[in-house]
C-alpha cells in the first residue's frame, strides 16, 4: 500500500530539486532511492499499478512502461524503481572499466521546455559493480542491462568491451541493449553506420548463441537507435537487426538537434537532448522503422513519453513497450500510474 502522495511531486519536492544543480539532484534522487531500496521499506514507496501483461522477445512484462536506461547507471535503487510500477527496468549504461564520463557540468535543464541536455559520457562504476548490484535485487520485473564501450578503448576494438560487459552481465540480466547511438561518446555514432554495425554486432550474436546454449538460458538482445539518422541510415541499421535476428530495436536515444528549442536557456549546450523536446523527433523515427521492420521483432518506444496520450500514440505507431525517464524528472512517479493505468 501506498503511503506517499506521489501527486505532492510537482508542487512540494520537484520545486526543491530543481534549485539544486542538476546532477546534484540527481545524485541525492539515487542515494535516497539506493537507501529506500530495503526490502521493509518498500510497501512505503509502492503503487497500485494495474496489470497490463505484454509478452515480447520471449518475455513477460507485468505492463508496458519501462525506466529508460541512464537513470540507474550502475543498477544501485532496482528495488526501489520496481516498488514505482514500473513493468521493465533498464539500468546503464555499464562498460568494463569504471570510468568518470564528461567533465562537469554536463547535465542541464530546459524547464519551459520539459527537457534535458545531458552529455555524461557513460559515467559508471564498472561492469563488475554493476553485477553485484544485480545479484542482490529483489524486484521480480523483467531487468534489461545497456551495454556499452569504455572512452579510451578505440573503435576499432570497440567489440571486445560489447563482449566483455555481455558475458559478464548475461546470467544476471532479462535482455541486454547494446549502446551504439550515445552522442556523448567521442565516435560512438560511427557505429551505427551498415558495416561497422554488422562487424560488431556479428560477433555479439554469436557470442550470445554460444552462452546460451552453455547455459541453456536465453537473453534477447536489443539494439538502441538515435533519431538523427537518414532515412538510408535508418534502413541500413534495421537490416542488419533483421539479417543477424537481433531480438529487438529501441527508438530512440536523445538527439542532438537544437532547431525545437532554438534560444531557450541552455539550448546552446552541446549533449543529447531528451524529454518533449524529443517527442515528436523520436515518435517519427518509430514509425519510420515500424515500416521498415513490419512487426518482424519488436520496438521500445522511448523519448518524450509524459502521459497516457503520448503513450497510446507510440504504441499506435508500432512499438510493443515504453520507457520514460525525463518525465519522471518533471512529473515525478505518479507519471508511471497515470500512463499504465490509462492505455
């Protein structure tokens, strides 16, 4: 049972946080969420969520919201994001080696526009911390793992870092996303275009095919998209998912497109840009890979997702779950009960 007035979020705490800097805030979110994320205290946080089953990718999903990857980088407050509602939690993303991303500041506010530029540069405490965050968890959702490559490992030996976070996470996690669209990166992107793409996505395939019949467990792997690609790009990277039977797309990360938010405070910030900001750009790049993938393997529709509209919408246009996490930062948890509840 609920004991918290999730709907005080806007008017009593969001007020407070938003006078701290932004990474601060973010940062005191997690270590209250990490603290809370005990087994007695999570009734505290629950909410009556409605069950919406969604089966995908050979999984069940208690319903079809998920916490966007970025949020809960090193898998530290899963308990606690599951007592929320949330169907699906996806945590990172994770690299082998620790690393402290972009130098500071590097997150920033647009609130006329409910966004967020972040340029973090996949700050986290490594792979094997992540893992034993992982081991402890209680919540019982469906838990995918982001994946990605260390800063200082060159792209052309980015595939080993993908390998070497995937056999570390593959026992642990429910799916596992592979990370080539991040901006904030230096050179990340790259990996997005048709051959770099298939030379690193081959071997992770492979990879995934050989633990899983060791194991006899199978974990789906899912490739995330940006919104900024052409329609060529866009048509490229979606044969390569089909042609090597990735098991599912995520569209989209943040975009680096400013043309929506031109003369707004911060919008010269350079970092991927998230929230409504975001919507209409990643709503698009759906529906334009629903048309190209033609139901072959499903799509997580993320970016701008703030309400139950904007939710049945991205499930109109082709996806088969959601993730949120900026509205969450504006709307607080109650955000996850009004689009469940109401799709």
């Amino acid at each position: 049972m609920q004991f918290i007035p999730y709907s005080l979020y806007p008017s009593v705490i969001r007020p407070f946080l938003f006078m701290l800097d932004p990474e601060t805030a973010h940062d005191l979110i997690l270590r209250g969420a990490k603290a809370c994320s005990n087994k007695s205290l999570l009734p505290i946080f629950s909410q009556n969520i409605e069950y919406r089953p969604v089966k995908a990718m050979g999984l069940e999903f208690k319903n079809p919201l998920g916490l966007a990857a970025g949020l809960d980088k090193n898998a530290e407050a899963v308990d606690f994001f599951g007592a929320l509602g949330f169907g699906h939690i996806e945590v990172g993303t994770v690299t082998p080696k620790a690393q402290n991303g972009n130098p500071k500041p590097r997150m920033f506010r647009i609130p006329s526009a409910q966004g967020i530029i972040n340029r973090m540069g996949f700050n986290n405490k490594g792979v094997d911390y992540l893992v034993e965050n992982l081991k402890k968890r209680t919540y019982d959702g469906v838990l995918g793992v982001s994946i990605g490559k260390n800063e200082t490992t060159p792209l052309e030996n980015a595939v080993d870092d993908y390998l070497f976070c995937l056999r570390k996470v593959y026992p642990y996690a429910d799916y596992i996303a592979v990370n080539v669209s991040c901006p904030n990166t230096p050179g990340l992107t790259k990996l997005q275009a048709k051959e770099p793409l298939y030379n690193l996505l081959k071997p992770i395939r492979a990879e995934q095919k050989n633990i899983s019949a060791t194991s006899g467990r199978y974990v789906p792997l899912v490739v995330k998209f940006s919104p900024d690609l052409s329609d060529e790009a866009l048509e490229n990277l979606c044969a390569v998912c089909l042609d090597l039977g990735i098991d599912g797309v995520t569209c989209t990360n943040t975009t680096t497109r400013r043309d929506i938010i031109n003369g707004m405070v911060h919008a010269q910030e350079w970092g991927g840009l998230s929230g409504e900001p975001l919507r209409s750009i990643s709503s698009e790049t759906l529906r334009r890979t629903a048309k190209i993938i033609d139901k072959k393997i499903p799509i997580i529709g993320v970016g701008g997702i703030s309400n139950a509209v904007n939710a049945r919408e991205r499930l109109n246009d082709g996806a088969t779950l959601l993730q949120i996490y900026s509205s969450l930062i504006y709307r607080g948890p109650n955000v996850i009960k009004s689009i469940v509840n109401n799709i």
